[in-house]
C-alpha cells in the first residue's frame, strides 16, 4: 500500500480493523495470517520476525564517529585522536567509547567534532550525565545559550553530584546578563552550604551587576577567604570600591591584590578527566612543570626525557628538564641540556637564567655573567636578572661596583626583594662601608621577612654595626 493511500475499514470493524490499520502504518511487517494457515508458516513467521528485529536494529544503529581533518596537528595528538576514531568504531553503539572520542577532541580544542561526539554519546546512553555536561563544555565558547540547556539537563541527571554543573550553569547564566536565573542557581548551592565561597562570589557578582553593592560585599566574607576563590573576590571588591570612588580602600585593596596569587583551579573531576587525556608536547611539558612544583622531580625528569627525545628542538622542554635535574642535585646534566636550550632558542629568556643559575650553583660566577645580560637585554625590567647579575659580579674586586649597580636596579624595580638588599649589603661590607651596608639591613627588615630570614639579617647587621 502507497504512504498515500488510505487503509480500508473493515466492515467487520473491532480488532480485525486495528489489525489492517497498524500493518499499513508499519509497510514492513507482514500481511495479516489466517488461522489455517498459521500452523503452516510459523518458521516462515519466525524468519520475517528475526529480519525484522535485524532491521530495527540497523535503523537504529549509531552513526560513525566525526571525521578529523588533523593536517597541522602535533603528530602524537593526531595518533591519540586517530586511535579514539578507532576505537569508537569497533564498538560502534559504545556510548564511553563515543564519549571519550569526544573528551580526547575537547582535551586538544578540536571543540565542533567533540561536540558530535558527545551528541551521539547522550543518544546511546540518554541517562548518562557526563556527555550533555561535557557537550555544554564544549558549547560555552561558540553557543552558550545552548550550553545553558546541556548543563540544566546534566544537573537533572545527576542524582548528588549536582554541584559542578550547576555552578558552570549559574556562571554561564551570568555571563549571558541572565541575573535572575543566575542567582536562583546560585542561591540553590548556598542553601545548601552557606559558606560556599563559590556560591558567594556568584551571588556577590550577581548584586554587583545590580549595583547593589553593599549586598555584594556582603556576600564576599567566605570567597576573601577561600584559596580558590581570594584573588577573584578581592578584584571583585576593588571594582566596587572604585565603582563608588572610595579612592583610598581602592588602592589598598590594590597593593594587597598585586601581593596575591593565583587562585587554585575550580576542582572540577569531570573536566580533570578530559585534562588527563592531553598528550604531546605542551600537555607532557605541562604535567612535568607540575611534577616538580609538586616534588615528584625524579617522574618529571623521567617525562621530559621522553619530552625532549620526541621532540628534539624544544627548547622549553629542554628548559624544564634542565630545571628538574637541578633539582634533583645533577648540575652537570642539567647544563649541557640548557646549553642545548640557549643554542635552539638565545632569546629563551627563562632557559638564560636558569642557565646562569646553573653555573653560579657550580661556582662558576663569570660564565654565568653573559647569561643574565642576555636575560636583561631581552627584557630589562626583570628584577631577578638584575639580582642574578649583581650575585654573579660581587665575589670580584674589579666588578663590585657594577654589582652594587646591579642591586639597586633589581631594588629599583622590586622594592620589596630583600635578598637584594642582602646582596647589597654584602658587597658593600666587603667595600668597607659598614654604615651604608647596616642601612640596606635595617632597610630589609623593616619588610617584615619571614623568621628565619629575619635572624639572617640580624646576624648581618651585628657584623657591620659596632657594639654599643
């Protein structure tokens, strides 16, 4: 029967008329069997039923996964992606193989095909939270209005967990100037816990956007305190000082924000998972820069050898291998592979000074000089080259005077470097001008140093001073 055509009623009417209507709606399925004829043509029924289910199946069947055009690509990010394609197609209606094609795309900014991924990843597993949370991810840049959608729906999808999607939804919200829905999320987490920092900066940011700016500071209390959320909350409370032209709190409130560091990362366990996939150079320079802030030196050197290996004209690699195998008291090694660094790349600023170090760490102060001049010629403003330079110049008769040069303009342009006014003091002791050493000491207390600095200087300060 044509898709045109209307089914005849039959004028029986009752079952015998569903019966005709529901096979013309499915044209597939077979015609209407009799009773006689049933015993007949149950195998026959068992075939037709089998195909069918088959034909179900391949109507339903999951698309390919997203072709990627990598030309250009690092050749180690293309292999990774290459393999997820891979993957992803040997178990076609595998949502997490789906899925982590889709994350392997968004750890390396391949962003419009993480997308397909993801989609194809909510359609086999529409449970699944993870994929419409990591699709409205992978919106946010291009289309946050629709990120917005995504993220809702991962929040009713997760049961407990609702707490990093509906954070990332209420930030997206703010930034698309929806501020009563913006606060509605907000105020869900802080009912929750009142002192969420996050939940307080939000909120604080939503009042401030109203110009209500003494609930905005209200909001703030926990966030001033909080490492993840301090230097955002002091910037906030800046602006609104500024904003009602409070000129003395705004530049106090500058001065101590210079002073702060960064804020810690939002601890999103979702997104790690995505960053954990990032291969090839940067992602491997990156994870051993991290290793060794976080002491596991002998697993980044370890890294950046193979780093290094892989890519062997990387100068910042090099950089941080030969950072690491200081560290771990290799001085030697670490040398020759900044040598490598400095050959590759001479305006590598970072690989110049930790070159310089490297050779003042092994006594030899005058190869160390050229370093840290090529460090200051490049950017004559970095107060730890000019420090460097006057370390490396001071332990010579004929150069302490440009070491004391080199003090003062590291003092110059970092006021508050006590090591510099160390250093100063130690050259100019050594010139024979106590009274002029003693008052850079008294200068570098009056910083406040930790302890253990402090009783540095004031063992320094009674070997310059006469006693009373």
């Amino acid at each position: 029967m044509s898709a045109k055509q209307k089914p005849k009623r039959s004028r029986a009417g009752g079952q015998g008329a569903r019966t005709r209507i529901e096979s013309a709606a499915h044209p597939l399925l077979p015609a209407p069997i009799s009773r006689r004829n049933w015993p007949w043509l149950l195998a026959g029924g068992l075939v037709i039923a089998a195909a069918f289910v088959a034909w179900q199946r391949g109507k339903i069947s999951a698309p390919p996964p997203p072709l990627v055009n990598t030309a250009g690509f690092d050749p180690v990010i293309a292999a990774a992606i290459g393999q997820a394609r891979e993957d992803a197609q040997k178990a076609p209606r595998s949502a997490e193989a789906r899925g982590r094609m889709g994350m392997v795309l968004l750890a390396h900014e391949a962003r419009a095909e993480a997308r397909v991924c993801f989609v194809q990843a909510s359609v086999l597993a529409p449970r699944e939270p993870r994929w419409p949370y990591l699709l409205g991810l992978a919106q946010l840049a291009d289309n946050p209005m629709a990120a917005a959608t995504n993220l809702d729906r991962a929040i009713r999808l997760f049961p407990e967990r609702e707490f990093v999607p509906r954070l990332k939804l209420a930030e997206t919200l703010l930034s698309l100037g929806r501020l009563d829905q913006a606060e509605a999320q907000y105020r869900h987490i802080w009912q929750r816990g009142p002192n969420s920092a996050w939940a307080g900066l939000g909120l604080a940011k939503v009042e401030s956007a109203r110009d209500r700016f003494a609930e905005a500071t209200n909001f703030l209390a926990a966030a001033l305190q909080d490492l993840s959320t301090r230097k955002a909350a002091y910037r906030l409370l800046l602006n609104v000082h500024q904003r009602l032209s409070h000129t003395n709190e705004a530049a106090q409130l500058a001065r101590v924000l210079d002073e702060l560091p960064h804020d810690k990362p939002f601890p999103d366990p979702f997104l790690a998972e995505v960053h954990k996939l990032k291969t090839g150079e940067s992602a491997w320079i990156d994870l051993g820069d991290e290793w060794i802030k976080s002491g596991r030196v002998a697993d980044a050197v370890r890294l950046l050898q193979k780093t290094v290996q892989t890519y062997p004209n990387s100068d910042r690699a090099m950089f941080f291998l030969g950072r690491a195998l200081l560290r771990l008291g290799d001085a030697a090694a670490a040398e020759a592979v900044l040598k490598r660094a400095v050959a590759l790349a001479p305006d590598n600023i970072e690989a110049q000074m930790q070159l310089g170090v490297t050779r003042l760490s092994r006594g030899r102060a005058r190869e160390a000089q050229p370093c840290f001049r090529a460090a200051i010629q490049a950017k004559p403003n970095l107060a730890a080259a000019w420090f460097n330079l006057g370390l490396s110049l001071g332990g010579e008769l004929n150069n302490r005077a440009e070491s004391m040069a080199a003090f003062r303009e590291a003092i110059r342009l970092t006021p508050n470097l006590v090591e510099a006014y160390l250093g100063l003091a130690v050259v100019l002791r050594a010139e024979g001008q106590n009274q002029a050493a003693a008052d850079q000491l008294r200068r570098a207390l009056s910083l406040q140093p930790e302890e253990t600095l402090r009783r540095k200087l004031l063992d320094q300060l009674k070997l310059v001073e006469p006693p009373p």
